[in-house]
C-alpha cells in the first residue's frame, strides 16, 4: 500500500518523470514518426559528408584520409579516448588534441556474422568483425575487419584461423568511395 501511495505522489508531483512516463504515457502514445536523415543524430564515426557526420570525429577522419590512425587525446592530462567525444572522462577537461597512433594492437575479441546479413553483405559472407585492442592503450578497442593484406576484402582471412590475442597492424581500404581502417596479421 505504501509503495503504490509513494508512486502515485511522484507522479502527481512530477517528482519522477520518468516513472510517470513509463507507466501512463507509453500506452496511449501514438507512434513516433520517421526522422529525417537531416535531423537523426550525429553518427558515432560516419565519414565527413555523410548524413549525421559528427564534426567531433573529424581528426579521426582526417588522419584516415591519409592513411593514418588517429586518437583523440586530452590536451590537460593526455590520456587517448576513443570514440572521441568533447569532455576528457579522466579530468573533465575540454581541451583536446588528436595523436597519432602506431595502428598496432591485438585482437580482443571477433565475431563471424550470420544470415540474414544485408544484400551488400551476404554476397561476402562468411567474413569476420574484430575488435581490436590498441598496444598504446589497451583500453582503447576499435572494431573492424581482420583482412589478408592492403585492400583486400573482408572476407580475406579464414575464420576459423583468428585468434584471441592475436597481433595486427592497421591498414586502410576503400569501402564505397570512403577510405576506412581495418587490420591484417601482424608478427608483432
Ligand atoms: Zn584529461
């Protein structure tokens, strides 16, 4: 009795937004209509020019479209983060800088997508999907595909012949115009 007292204070008052919401408001809502590309919010790392690019990951993008991996990096207390964002999590400072990195790390954990995939990724299946775990932080994971060498497809690399913990470098390839980072077998 006590509870359902106290949750029906709060919602009269307001004093708990999100409860109210949740149990009345959910029901009777109408659904939600599309939103505009233009409108969507900022892609995590969609490339410069793509509908919702966020302007915070340009440094990332730039360094790519040289054919060098960059990191965010705190201008205060210089601990690299990634994905990039405005406010250092360590010190709260918004100064920041991008560094470049060696582009070498190891293989954290990966993953081998199944059907149903999208029609531009079934033809390419079975390929892979790593996350990499960076030698300069190890803290620092990127996702991306383990390929045979410079440019060659995703589906490269056997499967079944990756490993947890397994070295790779960086390298860079064209994914529909956009140059992107992904990673080959490395002895180090
Ligand atoms: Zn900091």
């Amino acid at each position: 009795m006590n509870v359902s007292m106290n949750v029906g204070a709060d919602m009269d008052t307001g004093a708990n937004r999100n409860t109210g919401a949740n149990t009345a408001g959910t029901a009777a809502a109408p659904p939600a209509p599309p939103v505009p590309p233009e409108e969507r919010p900022p892609g995590l790392l969609a490339p410069p020019g793509a509908s919702g690019a966020d302007p915070e990951t340009a440094g990332f993008w730039e360094g790519v479209s040289r054919g060098q991996l960059k990191v965010q990096a705190c201008a205060t207390c210089g601990h690299l983060r990634f994905p990039p964002r405005p406010m250092c999590p360590w010190c709260r400072s918004f100064e920041r800088t991008w560094e470049p990195v060696s582009g070498k790390g190891s293989i954290w954990s990966y993953v081998v997508p199944h059907p149903p995939l999208l029609p531009a990724y079934a033809v390419l299946a079975p390929y892979n999907v790593i996350v990499v775990s960076l030698v300069e932080d190890a803290a620092i994971r990127m996702v991306g595909n383990l390929v045979a060498g410079p440019g060659a497809e995703i589906n490269s690399v056997d499967p079944a012949e990756i490993e947890i913990g397994q070295p790779v470098q960086v390298t860079f390839r064209d994914a529909g115009g956009v140059s992107m980072p992904a990673w080959m077998p490395s002895e180090t």
